[in-house]
C-alpha cells in the first residue's frame, strides 16, 4: 500500500515542507518501517531527529546492563547493516531521498556516542547538545555527504560523521578540561 496522499488516506502532508507524514498505521505494518522511523518517534513533530536521539539515549540508558564492548560492537554493525536495508527501502517506499521522520540513522549513531563519551549525565547532555549541533548544521562536508550519497547508506552515513565530529570535540574536552 502506498504511503501517498490521496482521499482515502490518513497521510498528511506538510504545506512547510512539502513532506509526507505516513500515518502511525502505515508505519506499524512493517518490521522495517517501525525501525526506521525509531519505533513511531520519527513521527514526532517539530525535531523527529531530536525525537530520535533521546529515544536513543533512553533506550541507552534503560539497558546499561548490556553494555559491554562486544554486545555494543554487535549492536552497532547489526544495526548500521539492516538499519541500511530498512531505511533503504522506506525511502523508495516514498520516493524520497531520506524522509525527516526516518531517525534510525540518529539513534545509531548517537548509540555509537554514547559508548565512546565519559558515562556521566553531563558529558551525555554535552554530547546529545554536539551531535544534534552537527546533525541539523551539517558543516565541513556532511551535507555534500547527504547530497551525494544516496540509498540506505546515505542516511546513515551523514549521522556517523556528525557522530565523529561529536566525538572529536568531546576528545578535545576531555584532555583540556578532564572529567566532568
């Protein structure tokens, strides 16, 4: 079923924008589509990539037992490598390059921030405050990034270098001004 407006359809479209807003229901049909859009909070209005970041630092935090180096490291591939295919495929799905709502992109590579960031609240916020900085500006290449490379690795591979520029600045923080 197609995610297009017509009479018939709950899809709305956003005159700001011209985006198409699946409904919670098209969403719901599918493993990849709930994924990609971060289990329904790319659907969030306005920021669905802030929507997306914390519920990738809750989902962090309420699963801290399972944080060790290996679980993350496979967490992560598994998830940048179907999150590729998932996301991918909802973009043809909607004839669209990398649709706002999508925010699977933003949760793994904000996961990624998060194992590599000092574990206390603050350097958390910090790092929440960087990444959504870099993700939404997109400066020194990211968006020539975004614009060049297309399909399910182009929406993700732009919130990976923001996560790297995120965590270049956290590495600076720390050695100039130490643990938080």
């Amino acid at each position: 079923m197609s995610p297009l407006p017509n009479e018939h359809s709950s899809v709305k479209v956003s005159a700001r924008h011209r985006t198409v807003w699946p409904s919670l229901r098209w969403v719901l049909r599918s493993p990849h589509r709930l994924l990609a859009f971060g289990f329904g909070s790319g659907l969030l209005r306005p920021g669905a990539g802030t929507w997306g970041t914390l519920l990738a630092w809750l989902l962090w935090i309420v699963s801290t037992d399972y944080h060790s180096d290996e679980h993350v490291a496979v967490v992560l591939v598994v998830g940048l490598v179907y999150g590729s295919w998932a996301c991918g495929r909802v973009c043809r799905e909607l004839g669209v390059h990398d649709h706002v709502g999508i925010v699977w992109d933003e949760i793994v590579a904000f996961w990624l921030v998060l194992w590599l960031t000092p574990s206390t609240w603050l350097w958390q916020l910090i790092a929440f405050g960087l990444f959504r900085f870099f993700d939404i500006v997109k400066p020194g290449g990211i968006k020539k990034i975004d614009a060049t490379i297309k399909g399910g690795i182009g929406v993700m591979v732009d919130d990976l270098v923001a996560a790297a520029y995120t965590l270049l600045v956290i590495a600076i923080l720390v050695q100039v001004g130490g643990r938080l």
